[in-house]
C-alpha cells in the first residue's frame, strides 16, 4: 500500500473535538483514511488521577464526540491501558503510516509525550504533535532574562506583543474517510467513567458536555452576559461569566476560537463598554495561560509551594474541620452556599472560589493542598495547572499570589456581591426566610427573627465552626512568623 493512502491514527486526549483541531488536521492532510482513537490509561502512579466530576463529563464528551464523527462517515474507537502498547497495537491492526496527537503541558503528559515519539519513532511509525489547547506555547514565553514569569501583568504583556498571535480556528470537514475495515474498539460503559450509585443528576441538569454544549455556550455568552461581563462577573447568583471552563478544559472548544469569538463580537459594535467587557474577559484567557505557563516551569507547583519557604509552614489538622468545608456546614452561610453550588453542579463561581479557598487556608489554616484534592475530585473544570494555581494564589504561596495579609471575610464578601442573599436562598435552602440583613450572618440574628424564619442555630444550620475575627488574627500570626524566620 501506498504510504499516502495509509490510515493515520489520531490520538484523542484532552481535544476532545473536530473544529480548529490541528492533529486531526494533519491526519486528513496525509490524505489517507483517519482512525480516531481514545485510550483510556490508568496513571495509578499519579497523584492526579481523574476525579469523580472529570470521569463523569468526560463519559459524556466521548459520547458527543463519537456522534459528531459517526455524522461524517467515522467513529471513536476507544483502547484502555498504557499508551504507547494501545497505540502500537492499534498502528499494526491497521497498517497506520503515522499518529497524530496534541500535546499536553502538563509535566507528567508532556513526558509521555516524549516517550510515545520516541517509541513510535523506533517503530518506524511518522508522528506530528501540535499544540491544540493553549494560545501560547508556554517554553515560548520568556523574561528579558530568558526565564519564566512569577507575575501575571508582564507575563501577559509579552503574550500580546508576540508574534505568534492566536490563529483564526478551523473548521471541521464534512466527511472524514473511513478504513477498509474498523478495528475493535470497547464500549463506551467499559471505560467505567459514569458513577456508581449515579449521583450526577445536577451535573446533568447543569451541563451540556461536547462540541456543540461548547459551541453553544460561547454564543450564549457573545448574545447575552458578553456585555455586562466586567460588572456581572463577579455576582455569583446571576449568569454574569461564560462558564466554558469545563469546556476549555477538555478541548472542546479552542482557545483560538474563543479569542476570535470575542474578538470578533467586539469588533462588530462602537460600543467602547462592550470593547472593554471584550478586553477584560480576554485577560482571564490569559490567567489560564498563566497558569499552565507556571505549571511548566516548575512541574512540582503541583503539589509543593512555588515559594519553597512556604514548607515550614505551621498549617493546622483538623479532620472535623475539612469535612464541615467540603460540604457546605461551617456556620458561614456564602461559603457553605459556595460548597453546595460545587457539589450539586460541579462547579463553582469564581468569586466564591476564592473565598472558600480563603477560609479554608487562612481561617481554617488547613493546608491548601486539601482544597485543591477536594476541587480536583469535585469539579467539573478540574485543571491541573489551573488548579494548582488558584490555591496557592489564595494560599499566598504561588506566583503573584494574594498578600498574606489578605484574608477574605467571608460576611462581608457576601454582603458585597450577594447583597439581597439570592445566591445563599438557592443554595442553602434551609436560609430562605431570613430577611437579607440577618442571612450572610445569622448568628447575629434576633431570636425573633430566627423563629419567624423557622432556625435553630445548631439544628436547623450550623452555628459558625470558628470566629473569623479571631481567625485572621491567628492566620496573620502565622504568616508574620513565617516571614520573620
């Protein structure tokens, strides 16, 4: 057989679509038939393993990704175990000339990536690795001094006055050419991805998984929230953000296409308000990139603090404690709202991330790591770079992390951007009858308020795990003693 009329293999991973994809791109662009493949491979060595969310939404993407290509004459075939072994055997099964993949950044992925080439290689197999999930190579992106950023203003600064700026996306074919014959594949349900006892009904309720849910969501954003984005996204109990993070995160979208989604609604109007909601949303892309640019200059900020000092740090234990956090009964009603939102959709407004990380790190002084375990296992955007991130940001042990000093009262975080106490009546239920005054602090509630709305502190709701006051001063104690050794 003629090399070009091969089938190539294409390696679906975290690209989980066929618009501006640039590995599925390259397949097709051999000219021969394509084979699309998924492997399922169980890093038991990882502390990283998929969580209970990620498994749940990723069952329903290869299900939308499966459809969308058995609509253009292809289809998924799914392989679990190591890498390098599935697609090899998947190669010789169908006298494949090449596999096509794109690359991931994160340490553990990009070092596979370097070994399946290099097998493959030996092999005699061609391979292509492109990048299909960031705007920026994160290796690309330097300092004067040649080195990585630690601060997120000139990081970006140099992102937007690169050369290689974010291509406009492609789209997909109509038809992908299929081979002589499909080789085995398992059922989707073998993969064991969806829970058992099903527990996701609000993860459904929520979400759309696949290309078009992505697809979807981001024109819902442009028509809609695009334009009060920079005032709307901060108030958790209105749709005020895109929420395509779980989206992004799975390559369902692009980054490309959402830069030149944005870009291209902003350019459409005079209105410098919607030009400015354009340019602030475009900065939190860059956060993301931020975030994996970090993750890939110190591959071990995902467990340990990029400020190395932050080791001795006298974090407390306190088993009771976490789990209060985890669901949602500390006695501080915008947190525990926060926590139950997380639990029941699989996500988490961005606002009231940052003050549950807060309370549990500063507050709480619980180690960050434990938020970051609990997120990864629960959300649905569960990203490693991002994840990793964020909590050390809150922590003050990362890059151009929040002052020690800073610690989030989580009364008056509410009262700021939940001041009629929507949020809180949806998610913490029990909450609803208190008039707005008393419902982000209902320890200092009246008694008879507290009857009139149907609350015994300590029964019916927590009565605070801990006083905040108090708290911060214990936090910013640690902190200074700290800093001072």
């Amino acid at each position: 057989m003629d090399r070009s009329e091969s089938p190539a293999v294409v390696w679906f991973r975290r690209d989980l679509r066929l618009s501006d994809n640039p590995a599925l791109e390259a397949a097709l662009a051999a000219g021969g038939p394509v084979i699309p493949v998924f492997i399922e491979s169980l890093r038991e060595d990882s502390p990283w393993a998929a969580g209970a969310a990620s498994r749940w939404w990723l069952h329903h993407s290869l299900a939308a990704l499966d459809q969308s290509l058995r609509a253009r004459g292809s289809r998924l075939i799914l392989r679990s175990g190591p890498s390098i072994r599935c697609l090899w055997e998947l190669a010789g099964e169908c006298g494949a000339a090449g596999v096509y993949w794109n690359r991931g950044y994160e340490p553990k992925v990009a070092a596979q990536d370097a070994a399946v080439k290099s097998e493959l290689v030996s092999r005699g197999l061609n391979t292509g690795i492109f990048n299909g999930s960031v705007l920026f190579d994160p290796s690309a992106v330097r300092n004067s001094s040649g080195g990585p950023f630690r601060v997120f203003t000139p990081f970006w600064r140099a992102c937007l006055s690169s050369p290689l700026r974010p291509h406009a996306p492609g789209q997909s074919r109509a038809e992908l050419s299929p081979p002589r014959r499909w080789p085995r594949s398992l059922a989707l349900q073998h993969l064991h991805l969806t829970p058992a006892p099903d527990w996701a009904a609000g993860l459904r309720q929520a979400w759309e998984p696949g290309e078009e849910g992505a697809r979807g969501r981001l024109e819902q954003f442009v028509r809609g929230a695009l334009s009060g984005y920079p005032r709307r996204r901060e108030l958790p109990a209105v749709q005020g953000t895109s929420r395509l993070s779980p989206h992004l995160h799975f390559g369902e979208i692009s980054p490309h296409a959402v830069w030149h989604g944005i870009k291209d609604a902003v350019a459409e109007t005079d209105d410098p308000g919607l030009r400015k909601a354009g340019e602030a949303f475009l900065r939190q892309l860059g956060w993301r990139e931020f975030a994996c640019h970090i993750l890939a200059s110190v591959p071990e900020s995902d467990q340990e603090p990029l400020r190395a000092y932050f080791r001795g740090f006298p974090w407390r234990r306190s088993a009771r404690e976490l789990r209060a956090w985890q669901h949602g009964k500390t006695g501080y009603p915008f947190v525990d709202a926060g926590m139950r939102e997380l639990w029941t959709t699989g996500w988490m407004h961005n606002r009231v991330r940052m003050v549950v990380a807060s309370f549990l790190t500063k507050d709480l002084l619980l180690p960050w790591i434990e938020g970051a375990r609990w997120f990864w296992d629960t959300l649905v955007d569960a990203d490693l770079a991002n994840n990793a991130f964020g909590w050390q940001w809150t922590a003050g042990c990362g890059a151009d992390a929040a002052p020690y000093f800073r610690v989030f009262n989580p009364v008056s975080q509410g009262e700021r951007f939940d001041p009629k106490g929507d949020y809180i009546r949806r998610w913490v239920p029990e909450l609803a009858g208190l008039p707005a005054q008393w419902i982000h602090k209902p320890w200092q509630a009246p008694a008879a308020i507290l009857r009139g709305s149907g609350i015994m502190l300590g029964k019916d709701y927590p009565k605070p795990i801990v006083d905040h006051a108090e708290a911060r001063a214990r936090a910013l104690a640690a902190y200074r003693s700290l800093r001072e050794s």
